[in-house]
C-alpha cells in the first residue's frame, strides 16, 4: 500500500471531487461547449511549446511573488471566477476566499454570489475582485456596484464574452438548471452591451480599475484599452462559449504584442501544472487564473482542498523557475520558451 500523499498533482484531486457531487453538477463544472474542442485546446495549448531551462544563475531559492494591479500575490496564479461553489460544498465561496487568502493570492468572485457579497469579501483578508456580469436591469446592476465597493472589493473584472451562453449539450441532457437559493438573484444578462458601457461601469465603481475578461484577439483588446480597461484577462471562459474558439494561450501572443504593456494581461484555461504557469508568463502573462482545479479541490475537501491545490501549483512553480534558472518572475520572458517539436 502506497504510504505517499493522496495529492501530488491537481489531478489527483479528481477522483475524490467526481466521487462528492451529483453527475448532472459535475457535467455542469468540467464541460464546455459544442464539441468540447476548445475545452480540449486549453489544455494541447501547453504541449506546443517547451521550456529552454538555463543553468548556473543562482536560482535555487526563485522567489515567485508577484503583483497585479496593487495586489501583492505570494506566486502569480489566482483562483477564477466560478458560479455557483455551494454545489461543490457547503461552504462555497467562503472557503474559496479562506483558501486563496491563507495562499497569499487573489480571488476573483463570480457574479453569482450577488446575493451574499458581503460574506464573501469579509471572508478573508486576501485580495478580491469582483467579476461582473451587466444585468438588463441596469439599477439592479448600479446597485450590486455600490454594494461591491462598499464591501471591499479592490477592482472590478467584466467579463464581455457571454452576451449569450455557449451550447452546453452536456446541460442540455442531464437536465441542468440553475439552482435557486445558493447565489445569485434571478437577472437577466443585457446582451446589448458595447464598448461604451466600460465607462458606465467605471463610473458606477469609482476609484476601483476595470479589468476586461474574455478577450481573444488583437483586435478587441486595443478596443479595450483604448476604452480605458485597466487589465486584461485573455480567455474562451473554460471552453464554455465559442467551441473552436482559440485557447486562451494560442491567443495570449497576439494579445501582448498588441497591448504592448500599455496595461497588465493575464491569462486563462486549461492551467495544471507550475510548467503552465512558467510558458504563460514566458508569453506574456503577468499572471493566470484557474478554474476547475479549484473546483476540484474544493469538492473533494472543501477550504482543504482549495489550498491543498493552490499549494501544489505554487510549489510545482517554484521549482519550474528554479529549474530554468529564474531567480524572480520579473526574470521570466520569451528566451525560456521554444515550439515544441
Ligand atoms: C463551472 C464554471 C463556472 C464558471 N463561471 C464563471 C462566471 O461566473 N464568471 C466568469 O467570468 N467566468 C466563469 N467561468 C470561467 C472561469 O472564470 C475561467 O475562465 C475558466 O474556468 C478557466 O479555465 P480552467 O477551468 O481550465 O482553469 C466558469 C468556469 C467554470 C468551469
């Protein structure tokens, strides 16, 4: 019988989070659109590049902290925003927030907690962001801003890319709905948003940087900027929109070169591994988000889980640094990654 850890990689956390929710919930989480091809993307994305490790540079102790938009990070991966936590476990999104704040990271909470914000940011005292999705109702969203504000939230992040839902068949067959009671007020996305409502935003969060998530090409993210986004978030929302949508990595280059450090750009999907980590801020990143393995941490062990999995990743990037001969993250750049062959 094997006397080592039950979890080395994120992955382990799988079977044990499968095991904790009901199927029709865990089809919700892990699937994406169409045919799952970009869910798929995120992931092959890492393979297609590898790392050119250097040596003898004094970087046996890397030190991987970083910081975004003011926010000191303990190491550059912050937890995405996700719907719905309570599904996974009972204590949610307060877990999520104990966890990312104990990591010394950030969380950026999803919209659908709306309902108890305010229990979310007092969580912890870790930095929080807090995801937007803009209502029909646009009073409904002025006043979930003011409360946002109030509560601590230090920027808002507006994620652009669901002016409609993805087709999720895996929703469609299991029946899937959204539960009542465990978040968000029943509300309407206004699908007729423009490039002019980052100043409506801006003006309802005052004082608080706007950050755009969903941008997947050069062309959009100069619109952003130019609309005056504070930070971008290069993502296809975990391959739960556009199937054939690029990933999120294959779009972050052009995203970078484009935006020419006018403004900060992290990235997102399909994220596992501290190797991940390492290409996406040798393409560009200031940092990363990731989804599902927080979901799978915190299925199978609650605020547990959601640590043990924020651990791994910090740890697995300390040693991918120190193995290429990073000795900080600002030591991080295009000469550490090659086209895999
Ligand atoms: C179950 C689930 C729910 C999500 N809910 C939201 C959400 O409410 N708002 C949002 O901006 N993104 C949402 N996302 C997208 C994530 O923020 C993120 O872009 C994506 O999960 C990253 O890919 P990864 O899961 O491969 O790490 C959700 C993703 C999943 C898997």
């Amino acid at each position: 019988m094997s006397e080592g850890p039950r979890y080395v990689t994120v992955e382990d956390y799988l079977p044990a989070a499968r095991a904790a929710v009901p199927s029709d919930v865990w089809d919700y989480y892990e699937g994406g659109a169409g045919d799952e091809w970009t869910l798929a993307e995120n992931r092959r994305a890492f393979d297609r590049w590898m790392l050119r490790p250097r040596f003898l540079r004094g970087a046996g102790s890397p030190d991987t902290s970083t910081a975004v938009l003011g926010a000191s990070l303990r190491f550059p991966v912050a937890v995405a925003p996700w719907a719905y936590q309570r599904l996974a476990h009972p204590d949610g999104e307060l877990a999520t927030a104990r966890a990312a704040g104990a990591a010394g990271t950030l969380m950026v909470v999803s919209s659908t907690t709306e309902s108890f914000l305010e229990e979310v940011a007092a969580a912890s005292e870790g930095p929080k962001w807090w995801q937007l999705y803009v209502a029909q109702d646009r009073g409904f969203t002025e006043a979930m801003l003011e409360r946002v504000v109030s509560a601590g939230f230090s920027a808002i992040c507006w994620t652009v890319d669901f002016p409609v839902s993805g087709l999720r068949h895996r929703d469609t067959r299991s029946g899937f709905v959204m539960p009542i009671g465990i978040g968000a007020s029943d509300y309407l996305f206004d699908a007729s948003l423009t490039w002019d409502d980052l100043g409506w935003i801006r003006d309802r969060a005052p004082g608080l940087p706007v950050v755009v998530k969903g941008i997947l090409t050069a062309e959009d993210a100069e619109l952003a900027v130019q609309a005056g986004a504070d930070a971008i978030v290069v993502s296809n929302h975990g391959g739960r929109q556009l199937d054939r949508s690029p990933a999120g990595l294959d779009a972050l280059p052009e995203v970078v070169a484009q935006v020419s450090g006018r403004v900060p750009v992290l990235a997102d999907g399909g994220v596992r591994r501290g190797t991940h980590v390492l290409t996406a801020l040798a393409l560009g990143a200031s940092a990363v988000l990731v989804g599902r393995p927080t979901i799978w941490g915190l299925a199978a062990e609650g605020e547990r889980g959601v640590a043990g999995v924020l651990e791994i990743l910090r740890s697995e990037f300390e040693n991918a640094m120190a193995l290429t001969g990073c000795r900080s993250v600002d030591e991080i750049g295009p000469a550490l990654v090659a086209p895999a062959p």
